[in-house]
C-alpha cells in the first residue's frame, strides 16, 4: 500500500509527502514536511508555511497524501500536536499512518478519542503466506536456498517479511563464510542461535542453565 502511495507522488495530480523518521520530535517531523514539499522556512513559520503550502496544492487540483511511517513510535503527545496542525489543512487532505496493533490500542483510550475520531478507514494487513515468502527468497537472491533451509527459513519467519529478509540475507552471510553457492539448514541454524531470534523464554531457560552449579 506505501509504494503505491509513492507511486501516486509521481503524477501531476497527486502530491505525496512522506515521513520515514518518526522517531523524532514534533519540530523534527514538521522539518521533514517541509524538506518534502521543498519550502525554504523558518522555525517561526514553520506551521504557517506547511499550511500554505497544502492549500496551494489543493488549489492547483492535486490530491494531497501525508505518509507517516512507524506510527506507532510517536508519543501520543506528538500525534495530538499532528492533530491539531492537520486540522488547519485543507479538508480533503488523506493524512495515512502506518504502524503496529499498539497504535490502535493506544488510540482506542477514552483520553485519545479525539484522535481515534477522525479515523475514516483501517487496515490490518495479514501476515504473508508460505507461497508469497518462498517467491520473495527466490528473487531477492540467485543462491539457491535447499529444501530444509528454506523451509526452517518459513517457520520462523512467521509471515513477517522483514524476518524472513533479516533471516535470509544472515543465511546468505554464512554461506558466503564458508565459500558455499547453497544455504543449508546449517547456515540458518547459525543464524537462529544468536541472541536477538531467541525467544523470551530460551534466554531465561539459557541463563538460568549457566548459574546451575555442576
């Protein structure tokens, strides 16, 4: 869906402005706004120049989509500031916002209503299946993934594409450190036994293992 949304950027009609790093704060996120429209502007009138700046857009008949990715990282202290400059935008503004499930628990708090009513339309997407993975390893790579490594690679990649990628390009590492043209079960192994594809559980069951006396 966000790459569609881009794609749309590229038309006369529709202007698509979008915010990767949402870590940062209120001002942080306004600058990225206007480093994306390409307005030279001060911190004074920072607001005051983004807002004139959708208008014009309306004006000159684009529709006018504002990206904001890893929502789900704002403090809802920044996504209340966000609120109240969108609501100076034009109306017909799509202000799209990508984020985990927390998001939307968060906003459904009684103190966040004010956000969560301006929702007009949401998503969950679903977690990728074994068919569409198994394509995306075939076409990010040329090595060859044999049968148990790819299918190691799918059960714990869960259906979340950046796993699976993370987990592939660690196989392909491994591979490459043994001057191998093939990933195997070991090589994913390899990569499986490092800390952070641990779960919760085996770190605690490891570390308890390693305070056991003999």
């Amino acid at each position: 869906m966000r790459e569609h949304l881009q794609q749309l950027g590229n038309t006369r009609e529709t202007c698509v402005v979008n915010c990767s790093r949402t870590m940062h704060t209120y001002r942080q996120i306004l600058y990225q706004l206007a480093d994306t429209f390409t307005i030279d502007t001060q911190d004074k009138t920072i607001e005051n120049d983004l807002i004139k700046t959708a208008f014009d857009n309306v004006k000159a008949r684009k529709a006018l989509y504002i990206l904001i990715d890893e929502a789900h990282l704002l403090d809802i202290q920044t996504l209340r500031k966000l609120r109240l400059l969108f609501d100076r935008f034009p109306k017909n503004h799509n202000l799209v916002l990508f984020g985990q499930p927390e998001l939307l628990r968060t906003l459904s708090m009684l103190n966040n209503q004010d956000i969560k009513s301006r929702i007009t339309y949401s998503a969950t997407l679903k977690r990728l299946n074994d068919d569409d993975l198994t394509d995306f390893i075939h076409q990010m790579a040329t090595t060859t993934f044999d049968e148990g490594a790819l299918t190691l690679i799918l059960r714990h990649s869960e259906g979340n594409l950046r796993l699976c990628r993370n987990l592939c390009m660690g196989s392909l590492i491994e591979a490459a450190r043994e001057t191998q043209k093939a990933v195997t079960i070991t090589h994913v192994n390899d990569v499986l036994v490092q800390p952070h594809w641990r779960s919760h559980e085996q770190l605690i069951k490891q570390q308890a293992h390693k305070e056991t006396p003999p």
